[in-house]
C-alpha cells in the first residue's frame, strides 16, 4: 500500500469541504477571504452562434509566463456554465477605477448586459470591452473542478493595456489603490 499524501492521516480537504464535515462556519471564510483586495474583472466569451455572453469575475490569476498561461474560477451551478464550457476562447477584461457601474452591471443575472456596452470581437468573437484598462485573449487549454467551481485554464494569444487606474474589490466593496 503506498499513501501519495504528503500528511499521511489528514483528510483530503475536497472531500472534507463538499461532505459538510468541515468545521470551518462557511460565511465566516467567505468574510476572512474578502480580506485579500483583488482586481475586478469581466470575462467575456461568445457562444456557437456568436451571441456575447460575460460575468464580473474577481477570481482571476496569472500562473506561467512561460508559456503565458492565466485562470478563472466559475460557481458550478451558474447559468452560464455551458457557454464558457464549450467556448475555445475567453477574453479576461480587466476593469478601470470609473467602471464600477459596468462591475455591478455584468454581476446581475440579466439577459441584457452588453445593451449599451462598447465592445470588439476578439479571437474566436469574444467580447473585448472598450474602457479596460487590461485585456487578455485565452484560448481555453483545461478545465479542473475544485469544490463548488470549475476552474479554467487559459493560454494567452493576445493581449493589451494601458496605465489607467484598476478597479479594487475588498470586504465586499469597490475601492482604489491609494499610495504615494
């Protein structure tokens, strides 16, 4: 018999979180982990028939440089699972500090959050939203579950960006970098 864990005896934190036998008070983590300030962004993808399809996302984080590769996590149960499912790219949209309302905008569930929105297909359609100050085009490489997420792998094909102030996101409220 060969245990492959590196603490042979601890339970495998998957298992003890889906199960319910964690002991850790769920709101309480989510509270703890809003303590850590992310950027805001919007991920973009287009379905088979070209139609937009994007969620507010702060879930985001670079991996490889080389080669360039990101990822983003999406909840199991979103309705918006299949599209980014079956996407073969993503587009990462990268928020400005003056584009809160488009954060609050694109974390509703509504049929209508491009209406309005400025935007330009990028590679395989996706939307790449005018205003970000970053943008990065994902070709979906791999899909891994953890817990209540799927998370996904992209590999970066392009990408763009300028100096304009990012949008912050901690304790569950918009916010600005302040420094000297």
């Amino acid at each position: 018999m060969t245990d492959d864990s590196e603490f042979p005896g601890a339970p495998d934190p998957a298992n003890e979180l889906a199960s319910g036998q964690s002991s850790l008070d769920p709101r309480d983590f989510r509270n703890a982990l809003g303590t850590y300030a992310t950027g805001v962004t919007i991920i973009t993808a287009a379905d088979d028939a070209g139609k937009a399809y994007g969620l507010t996302c702060n879930s985001f984080a670079s991996v490889s440089l080389n080669p360039p590769l990101v990822l983003w996590s999406l909840v199991v149960y979103s309705r918006n699972m299949s599209v980014f499912q079956n996407a073969s790219h993503f587009a990462v949209n990268v928020l400005g500090a003056s584009q809160q309302a488009l954060a609050v905008r694109f974390a509703t569930s509504s049929r209508r959050k491009f209406e309005g929105v400025d935007w330009t297909p990028g590679l395989g359609g996706i939307p790449l939203l005018s205003g970000s100050v970053a943008n990065f085009q994902c070709r979906t490489v791999d899909r891994y579950y953890g817990g209540d997420h799927v998370i996904f792998l992209g590999a970066v094909e392009a990408y763009s960006y300028n100096r304009d102030e990012a949008l912050l996101f901690a304790r569950g409220k918009y916010g600005r970098f302040v420094g000297e």
